[in-house]
C-alpha cells in the first residue's frame, strides 16, 4: 500500500499540471502590457502621487478589484471579454484607482469604505469620470462597460439599483463634461443605445433638472 502511495505521488508530480486557468504567456502578456499602459496614463495624467500597481489576473471571475494592503489592483480574466477598448479598460481601471485613492487614506476610511459600499461606489464612478477626462478617455466608456457586466440586484439587497447607479454617472457627465454628450461617440453604439432605452425615465429628470442651467446637451 505504502509502495501505491508513492508511486501515486510520483506520478502527480512528474506529470504536466493542465488547469482550466492555465497562464498562456503568449496570449496573457499583451493583456498585462495594456493594463500597465493605461493605468500608468491615468496616474500621471492626474498627477497621483500614491503607490499603486496593474495587475493582469489569472482568474475567471468578472471583476476587478484594489486590494486594500497593497493597493494591488487586479483586472481579472473573466473580465477581458467584455472590454472594447482602451476606453472602457480605462473605466474599470479608473474605477479602481479610485478606489485605491480612498484606501490610501488609511484604516479608518476602509472600514467607512465597508460600511458604507453603496456611497463610496458612487464616488468611484465619479472620480473614475474625472481621472478619464483628465487621461484623454471618453468617460462615456464608463456607462459602457457597467451596462455590460452589472446586473440589476434583487429584492432586499443593499446594492443600489443598477439603472439609477447609471443614471447618476450620466448626470455626473452631463454636469460636468456635457461636450461629450453633445459630440457623442457612442451614439450607435450598441450598449450605449440600450443604457438610453433603460434609462429614459432617470434622463426625463436630469434634463428637466438643468435646464434651468441651459445645460441641455443631446444624449
């Protein structure tokens, strides 16, 4: 028994280890190369003097995250598929600069952070908006990518609704930088036509909200 026991371990550990997340450099190393380029933009195009590394993850999930230590942040696997562009990479990344920002304010704004998600994801989204103006990025890009992969949450979750949590990063841009809703390049865009067609009720109120401020941009 002792003799199939060792040869068992022999055998697993001379043989070639196949996962389904196996890294494959030659297709894995572009994706960390942009990930790199584009996160360093927007951390010098804002002038952010905090410490902060891009990451490209081995990993199935949809997500990208900023881990709150070593503000390591990491656009994950499962994710890839779904980006179009330098854009919307330079949305979920901005996002997650964001993120590390507040985390770099120390322990007492990460348990705020974890107290209070709803709040602090707001202001990701519009400090993510302000870092991809001031990179060069369409912030548009943002609406973009989260109306691909956020989902509305279901009964009784303390998640903000997903339409309203778009809604309020178009207003974010409508405010602020309405240029890019005037010159829009997303216009035919696919994702962004279906935001317009879920959000008309949120848009009607925004509009009617500035228009005293003539700020009355086309969508």
């Amino acid at each position: 028994m002792k003799k199939f026991i060792l040869c068992l371990i022999t055998l697993m550990l001379s043989a070639p280890v196949c996962m389904a997340d196996e890294l494959r450099l030659d297709k894995e190393i572009p994706y960390q190369k942009k990930i790199m380029a584009v996160g360093f933009r927007i951390l010098n195009a804002n002038n952010i003097d905090k410490r902060m590394t891009f990451y490209y993850c081995n990993d199935k999930d949809v997500k990208a995250k900023t881990y709150s230590i070593s503000k390591k942040i990491c656009i994950y696997k499962g994710l890839i598929p779904f980006i179009d562009s330098d854009d919307e990479l330079a949305a979920v990344i901005s996002h997650e600069i964001a993120h590390g920002m507040d985390l770099h304010e120390g322990l007492l704004r990460r348990i705020a952070m974890n107290l209070r998600p709803v709040k602090y994801e707001k202001k990701a989204n519009q400090t993510a908006v302000d870092l991809m103006v001031n990179a060069g990025y369409n912030p548009l890009a943002l609406i973009i990518i989260l109306n691909k992969i956020n989902a509305e949450p279901g009964f009784a979750t303390s998640r903000s609704n997903g339409t309203k949590k778009l809604a309020v990063i178009y207003e974010y841009i409508y405010n602020k930088y309405p240029a890019y809703l005037v010159y829009n390049d997303y216009k035919e865009n696919l994702y962004y036509q279906n935001f317009l067609l879920t959000s008309k009720h949120e848009r009607a109120q925004i509009r009617q909200k500035y228009l005293k401020n003539n700020i009355t941009p086309e969508d």
